[in-house]
C-alpha cells in the first residue's frame, strides 16, 4: 500500500483509515510511558481471539468505559461495576476479558510498586532496547518470540490473564519493543 508521499507501507493497515494511522503513528514506536503502555496492555488482552481491527474500532469505547485507561481507578472496580461493563455495547462484552483487565490493572500497579515503573519492568524482556528486525515480508514476522514467552510466563507467574505468548508478541510490537515494520515501508527506519 502507498504512503500519501507514495512511499511503502506494511499491508495489514489496507485501506483502513483507523488502521493506517495507528500503523503511521504508533505502531512499533518506543514507548515508555505507564499508561500508554497498561492501554496497549488492556487493548490486546481484550484482541485474544479476535482481530485487532476489531479492538482499534472500539478503541474509544474501552477508553470511555475504562476510565482513560486508568489503573488506579480500574483497580478499584468491583463484581458490580464488571457486570455494569458487560451491558456496554461499545466494548467486547466477555466476562472473562473484563475481570482480567480489572485483575491486570492490580497485577500492573504492583509491578508498579515493585520496580517504580511498569516500564522499567516490562522491557527488561528486550534488554532495555528495541529489537529491530528486517523482514521483507509480512508472512515472515513471527507471532511470538523467546522474549514474548518469558515475558508471558513472568506475567503469569504475576497474577496476570489473556496475556499468553501471541498477546505478549502484540504488544511488543504495539509498544516499539520490536520494529516489525517490513523493510519496504517507509516507518521501518523511523521506528529504529
């Protein structure tokens, strides 16, 4: 697909305009900032299973409903709050997900505690840089990695849910911790 100044980009965005910005302007990009990082965390815990195209369209909606991806106030959430989400239309209404995003927010805040920031922890798993790799084709990025394994075994072992291997690699790619931008397309560079 063509960049507006007729540059490559990655074909997953197609012709989405909500798909293209997030690849044009987030995606792959370092990110090191708590909350950013807990709304890519909530984000792809509420993707297993489902295509992200599907999460982005509602991104707005689980940010209305979940408190600007707040984890101090979704921490605080109870039983009754939960199945106030499930009659929200806007999200994806799986009991399952919304207790593990409430439960991820107290696993979150803790890590928090323990090392002073979510992000001093969570990229230890790259060694504090991001890995660039340099596929030439979309097929060739794998759907996880050692590192998105180890990360998702630590954050288990933490009391965190829908957070297996797959999810872990997504939001590895989601927070830059590895560029997956194909060589061709014009953010490969940037985002290194």
């Amino acid at each position: 697909m063509k960049h507006s100044n007729q540059s490559i980009r990655c074909d997953w965005p197609q012709d989405d305009p909500l798909m293209v910005a997030y690849h044009d302007d987030e995606w792959g990009v370092p990110l090191h900032d708590d909350q950013k990082l807990f709304e890519f965390l909530v984000l792809d815990t509420c993707q297993a299973g489902l295509s992200w195209k599907t999460i982005l369209h509602k991104r707005e909606n689980y940010r209305k409903a979940f408190d600007q991806f707040d984890a101090n106030k979704i921490a605080r959430y109870t039983e009754r709050k939960s199945e106030k989400l499930m009659s929200n239309e806007g999200i994806i209404r799986n009991r399952q997900k919304i207790r593990a995003i409430v439960n991820n927010a107290r696993s979150f805040l803790k890590i928090q505690r323990d090392y002073g920031t979510f992000d001093a922890y969570i990229w230890k798993f790259t060694n504090r840089a991001a890995k660039a790799n340099a596929f030439k084709h979309a097929k060739n990025i794998p759907t996880e990695t050692r590192e998105s394994q180890a990360m998702s075994k630590d954050l288990v072992d933490r009391d965190f849910s829908f957070v297996g291997p797959v999810i872990c690699y997504a939001f590895m790619q989601a927070a830059g911790m590895v560029n997956d931008h194909v060589i061709q397309c014009f953010r490969y560079k940037k985002c290194n």
